[in-house]
C-alpha cells in the first residue's frame, strides 16, 4: 500500500492541468515552457577554501577476540 503524499498529489495536478491546457500535445507543452521567461534567481557561492593541514583521526589498533588458552589434555 501506497502513501498519499500531498506534494505529489499537487504537482500531478497541476501537469495534468498544462497537458489538458496545450490539448496534450508534447511539442505545444513544450514551446509553451521555452516561450515562458526564466526569472528564478540563482545564487552563486565562491568556493570555500580548505585548511592548509587536514587533520586525520589516529585510530587505535584494532584489537581481535581474545582467544582462548590451550590446556594439556590429561
């Protein structure tokens, strides 16, 4: 069994609604969206420098089970 999730409930409905918009024609969808202006802003960060000297964790020896004593057999 499925969830019902809203996001994608609304996304479908709203593709659903472009597609019945252009007559569900692929090409008119899409130059409808190339037609459309791109205004979304983007953001550019500079490149974040690292430290000069990585730091690396010392790890400890690994240690196996311990194992166990032969005894002399009587």
């Amino acid at each position: 069994m499925t969830r019902r999730d809203p996001i994608v409930e609304e996304v479908r409905k709203h593709r659903a609604a472009i597609a019945r918009e252009h007559g569900n024609d692929i090409e008119a969808i899409l130059a409808a969206l190339e037609r459309e202006p791109d205004d979304t802003p983007t953001v550019s960060l500079p490149p974040r420098r690292l430290g000069t000297r990585v730091r690396q964790r010392r790890l400890r020896p690994r240690r196996g089970p311990k194992r166990m004593e032969r005894t002399a057999r009587h």
